[in-house]
C-alpha cells in the first residue's frame, strides 16, 4: 500500500488553518470521529484510509 504520510499531513494542516474539525470533517463523510482521526493519524491503514485520504485532497483541491 503507498505511503500518505505527506497527504495526511496537509490534510491535517488544512484542517488547522481553516478551522475545521476532525468531528466536522467527519460527519461530511459519514465516518466516525475515531476513523477519521485514525487515518490521518496513520494509524489504519487500509484501502478505505487511503480512499478517504485521497477523497478529501481532491475535494478540497489541498496541494
């Protein structure tokens, strides 16, 4: 599976500059609090982290 270290990380400081919630960010998903903050944390890492990873730098357009 590739590594999102670097796409984790921007999505954790886009979160932070915009003050924008894992809780909130979440919920826009459909996922648990938990989750999301597991898979930005890295700490799951599975085809659906990596899917939902991938999902919100496109939707946010983060580069």
């Amino acid at each position: 599976m590739p590594e999102t270290k670097a796409g984790r990380d921007k999505i954790i400081g886009y979160l932070n500059e915009n003050d924008i919630s894992i809780s909130a960010l979440a919920a826009m998903y459909g996922l648990s609090r938990q989750d999301l903050s597991d898979y930005l944390a890295g700490r799951k890492r599975n085809p659906k982290a990596n899917q939902i990873i991938l999902k919100i730098i496109s939707d946010f357009k983060i580069r």
